[in-house]
C-alpha cells in the first residue's frame, strides 16, 4: 500500500491532482497519520491538539515556535 495523503485546512476544501483530487478532511484525522506537514500557519489550528494527537510533524512555517518535542522537526 502506498504513502496516503490528507488536506485538514479548513480554507482548501480540496486540491485537484492529474490523477485524482485530495478533499479537506477533519482534524482529527492527523492521529492515524504517519507525518504531519505544517505547511501554512494560521490561527484555524489548535497547534497544541496537533502537537499532541500527530506521531511526528515536520513545521515549515515555525507554527509551533517554542515548543521543544522529539517528534517536531522543523525546516
């Protein structure tokens, strides 16, 4: 099974691909994800529930400016 991709921002309802189209989904959802990808920062997110339901984040942004975690990386 392949890599598995999810949109969860609220202001992208979806993102259309030449071989599909990625719809936004719930927040919730990063908890069964492998990685998360910050890749916009806006005040729509709770980066604290993010911090604490993701298994790994990869913050291109400084969204989680501060917070020191093992399993933040940033760009």
């Amino acid at each position: 099974m392949g890599p598995r991709y999810l949109n969860v921002d609220p202001h992208v309802s979806e993102i259309r691909f030449d071989n599909g189209t990625l719809r936004s989904t719930d927040v919730e959802s990063v908890r069964s994800a492998d990685c998360v990808v910050i890749v916009t920062d806006h005040s729509a997110f709770d980066y604290q529930a993010l911090l604490r339901d993701a298994n790994l984040i990869v913050d291109t942004r400084n969204a989680l400016k501060g917070v020191r975690s093992e399993k933040v990386f940033r760009l």
